[in-house]
C-alpha cells in the first residue's frame, strides 16, 4: 500500500517539481516548514490552515468556526475561542525543538540567493548538480510528502465524515430516506425518521470522508514535497533551476 502511495505521489511531483525548476523556487507563501521537514504547515484554504508533524503523529486543521486535530490516536475538537467541544485539548502541535523553527528554513533560500549573485560576479561558472542528488532529493522529498499526506488524508477524513453526517442526516429525512425526492409529511413517522437520518447520514459521511481525505492530502504532499526538494536543492549551494529535468 506504501509503495502505491509513493508512486501516485512521485508522480505529482515530478510535475510538481518540473515547474518549480522552471520557475526558479515553489511559491513560499502557504508553504511553511521546519530544517527537518518534521513540521509543516499549509494553507488549504483562505482562513484554514493545516499544521502536521510527522515525528510527533500529530496535526492540527485549524478554521475561523474553530480546530481539528489528532494526536496518537487522540481527537479534539474545539471552537474558535480554544473551548473543547469534543475530546481533550490536543496539545499544540510545532517544532520539536526550540531550533527547528519555519523561520529557518528559509535561511538556505536566502543563502542561496547570495551564492548566486556571487557566482554571478565571479569568473568560474557554476558547475551543475550531479544527477544522483536530483534523484535523491526527490526521493527524500517524496517521503516527507508521503508521511505528511498521511496525517492530512487522516483528518480529512474525520472532518468530511463529520460534515457529511451533520448534512446527510436532515437530508434523509427530507426524502424518507431516498436522497431524492422530497417525502410526504404523511409519511414521516419516528421510525422514519430516523430510518432516514441513519440512511442519509451514511451516504453523505461516506462521501464526505472521502471528499475530505483527498482535498486535505493533496495540497498538502504536492507543498511538502516541493517545499522540500527545493529546500534540500538550496543546500547543495545548486539553484534549482540548473538541475536536470525529471524524465
């Protein structure tokens, strides 16, 4: 199952990849993680924001209408005040260490940025990178999108389950438990009603859960990996757009 979520994830992001060399760098702005690519986060949408952190098993989605997060086979909801309205508050989720800060992480672009004005004045040429690290930064980068796809797909799928319950039930209801047309008022008694909620509830959290696991997985391992493989380039002292193109 790993090695199948590896491939469909490399695949992106050779993709992914190519246009970040083309375009010198991946757009930095949603995309925040630390040396170690333990912690990431990434803006899923305006106002939601996803934080994970791999050698912690935790993640955290946080929305203007409150947060979501798991740790550790742990889950806690919370409102937009930090109140819990299900399961203990989950402790904060960050960088291991006092050093591994996002901050720092864009100290290898800047340097980067300095190499090559330098190299820019300077008489001897860069020499390119050796496409053995190319193919090893792209592997290294698959496995911190893999790790991280994880923990997004994971909450996710909780979140989309737990909207779809919260609209597939009254929907049931509505239809008698069809999902199409509208039920007579003749027809809605108590079993009904929550053979529908039932019915409805089941479908649309189905849907939802897998609605859900794809949108949060997505943005987040295509961020990570070419935050990543772009960040791991940085350290080599080779702009990224000097490297060979993935086949």
């Amino acid at each position: 199952m790993k090695v199948k979520t590896q491939g469909a994830t490399l695949t992106a992001l050779t993709a992914m990849a190519a246009m970040a060399i083309a375009a010198g760098t991946a757009n930095a702005d949603p995309v925040n993680p630390d040396p170690q690519q333990r912690t990431m986060t990434v803006d899923l949408a305006p106002g939601v924001q996803y934080t994970g952190n791999v050698a912690e098993n935790a993640a955290v989605v946080r929305t203007p209408i409150g947060s979501i997060a798991m740790r550790a086979g742990q889950i806690g909801i919370q409102d937009a005040a930090g109140n819990a309205l299900y399961g203990a508050p989950v402790q904060a989720i960050g960088p291991t260490s006092p050093a591994d800060t996002g901050a720092a992480a864009s100290a290898p672009a800047a340097a980067s940025v300095a190499d090559s004005t330098e190299a820019a004045a300077a008489p001897v040429a860069r020499q390119a990178q050796p496409v053995g690290d190319f193919n090893a930064d792209l592997h290294a980068a698959v496995e911190a999108a893999d790790g991280q796809m994880g923990l997004a797909m994971g909450l996710g799928v909780l979140g989309g389950s737990l909207i779809g319950i919260a609209v597939g039930c009254p929907i049931g209801i509505a239809t008698g438990g069809t999902l199409m047309a509208l039920a007579s008022v003749g027809t809605l008694t108590l079993p009904a009603l929550v053979a529908g909620c039932v019915v409805g509830a089941t479908a649309v959290g189905g849907l939802g859960a897998t609605v859900g696991g794809v949108v949060a997985a997505l943005p987040v391992g295509i961020a990570t990996g070419v935050a990543t493989f772009n960040q791991l380039q940085a350290q080599h002292g080779t702009p990224a757009q000097t490297a060979p193109a993935a086949g």
